[in-house]
C-alpha cells in the first residue's frame, strides 16, 4: 500500500475510533450489524447479517445492484460471488473489512437479485470473459479507477481475469481456490471419472431437461450444491433464504445455464469477447500482489494449490484455513477472509 493510502487509511481510523465509531461514521448501508456482537434471534440463535440498501447504477450492457459500506473515501474492495450464492456470501467479511477503514462493493453478478440487462435484446452470456467486462464496466461507472478483489467460484474466476487482463486495475487480489482462469479447449479435455463425478451439475445443464429441471427447482438444486460444497457447515433456513432471494432474477437460468454450457463449448459466447477469451485460453500470469485461500473441507471441484502457485509471479501467499472449512469461504470463515483482504492490501 502506498504511503499516502497509508495516512489516508489511519486519518481514518483515527476519527472512526474503529468498531462501534466506524459503524457510525461509514456503515450507512448495513443491517444487523450488531450480530457480530451476538444478537440473536427469537430462537437463539445468531441472526445473518444483511445488507440494508441495495444501490442500482447502469454500467455497460447492465443496470447494477450493489451494497457498499464503509467510509466513501476508504481504498476501495469490489467483493464477488459464485454460483449458486450472493453478496451475502460478504455480509460479515465486509463488516470487518469496513471496520478497516475500507469502501467495500459487493456486486450481485450478472443474473442474480437487482441486477437486471438494460436491453431485452442483449444475449444473456455467461461466459468466463464478459463477468470481468462487467466488473471494469461497474468501476467505471463508480469512477473508480483502482481496487482490491477478493472472491471465490464464478467470483474468484472473475477477479484472476480482471488481474490477469487489466491489472493496472487491480491492486491486490484474495481468491479463494487460486488460479480458475480457464477455456473452452481445457474444458472439453476428459477428465479421470472421479474428477468427472464431482462435475455431475455441469452435464445435467448441458440438456434441456437440465435447464428446464434448475428453472422448477432452483431453490432444492441451490440448496443442495450448498450442502456438497460445504458439508461441514450447518447453515440454518434463515441464512439460505437470504440468499435464495437472488436466484428469482429473470435471467438467473439463462446466464447459470449459458455459464457452465459454455466451458463445454456447447455456447459460442458472443464475437466481441473472443479476442479476450483467445488471451486467457493462454492461462497468463498474474502479477498483482495475491493471497490464495482454500477451506480445509472444500467439497466442490477445485484445483489443488501446488497446482497454480506458478500462476501467480507477484507478491504471493497460499492459505488453507481449517476446521471445517467448505467451498463459501468468506462466509465459513469471514474473519480469516477479512484478513486475508487487509493483509494483502499491505504487500
């Protein structure tokens, strides 16, 4: 970090009086703040988090809902989802991270809760490439010319692709499983039947009947994925309902769908992308400061970390974070992703 985000940052921490003065001064999108603090529910147990204010913004071919807290003039953490979750994925991690004296941007994807198309017209891709076109398109929008990411899944995918393809974009980067850039040419190799069965989702959505069997049951198949992928975490109906919220986008099945069909090489994707995806099917480096995280219980399909250190050529750490720790790591295990995000702002 740079010595003048550097003062920036403790002017910052020094008005805020951090904690209960940072939820005072920046925090003005955020509800249930006090759960951190151990408020609870009717049952007794810990309420989720949630964010209290969605903002909208039209940014390229998009209208973007987004939360933010923390301070408007904090170093700014964009924050992205997978499939098949969303910004609530962040709703502790980002706490923390604001509590830092950070501006934190949470995105719903293409596909998921506000985040709507501007125009019926355009083709509801899901492609690798066009995920990161619309994250620089939201930071344009912001005026924001510079920020950490920090994701995981489809999110952690889109923020290599920003790193690798515009770093002078990206700061720093948190991904949680590492390296995820991909092509169509390595998804079509065959894979050994073990690793084939742990993709089972991927082919079901290849069919029609696949499409028409996630559009019924989106919630059920959702809830089940959470469960494989994570299955030591015992999330309560409150915190899936939170969530599930998000799946009732209009193009939630035609962006998941067009997503996985196109690493098959069963979507095209669209022409105006295929010279960014020709740079990526070279699996290029990154070379932005980067901590890779990886749950010590991570039930989905995942590369193993000695397998995509040499991705990573800049300042670089890789952590496995224990005690039961599945695929939804930043809501497993917010704090050590919050950490993760403040230390490598550091690098």
């Amino acid at each position: 970090m740079s010595d003048g985000i550097n003062r920036r940052r403790r002017r910052l921490l020094g008005s805020a009086a951090i904690g209960v003065g940072a939820l005072n001064l920046g925090l003005n999108g955020w509800a249930n703040a006090q759960s951190l603090a151990g408020d609870k529910n009717s049952s007794g147990a810990p309420r989720p988090a949630s964010f209290a204010t969605i903002r909208q913004i039209d940014a390229g071919v998009l209208n973007i809902g987004y939360a933010e807290v923390g301070p408007a003039e904090g170093p700014v953490v964009i924050l992205l989802h997978g499939w098949p979750y969303d910004i609530h994925s962040f709703a502790d991690a980002s706490l923390r991270i604001a509590s830092a004296g950070y501006r934190v941007i949470v995105p719903h994807l293409r596909g998921y809760g506000t985040t709507r198309f501007l125009s019926s017209e355009t083709i509801r891709n899901g492609q690798q490439s066009v995920l990161a076109v619309d994250v620089i398109a939201l930071m344009d929008a912001l005026k924001i010319q510079r920020a950490i990411l920090g994701g995981f899944d489809w999110g952690a995918r889109t923020a290599n692709i920003v790193a690798a393809l515009w770093p002078q974009r990206c700061q720093a980067l948190v991904s949680v499983s590492g390296y995820l850039i991909g092509s169509q040419g390595v998804g079509g190799k065959p894979l050994p039947p073990k690793a084939e069965l742990s993709w089972w989702y991927q082919f079901y959505f290849a069919t029609e009947r696949g499409r028409q069997g996630y559009e019924a049951n989106r919630n059920d198949f959702a809830k089940l994925i959470w469960q494989l992928a994570s299955p030591k975490w015992s999330f309560d109906d409150a915190t899936f309902a939170r969530s599930a919220a998000a799946f009732e986008n209009p193009d939630h099945v035609a962006v998941v769908i067009d997503n996985y069909r196109w690493r098959l090489g069963l979507s095209s994707g669209e022409p105006q992308y295929d010279a960014l995806e020709k740079r990526l099917a070279a699996a290029p480096v990154i070379s932005v400061p980067t901590i890779a995280l990886e749950g010590d219980a991570n039930g989905a399909p995942h590369p193993e970390p000695a397998s995509y250190a040499g991705k990573f050529v800049g300042s670089y750490a890789q952590r496995t974070i224990g005690g039961g720790i599945g695929h939804n790591l930043p809501q497993e295990a917010p704090q050590a992703f919050a950490d993760a995000i403040v230390e490598v702002a550091r690098y």
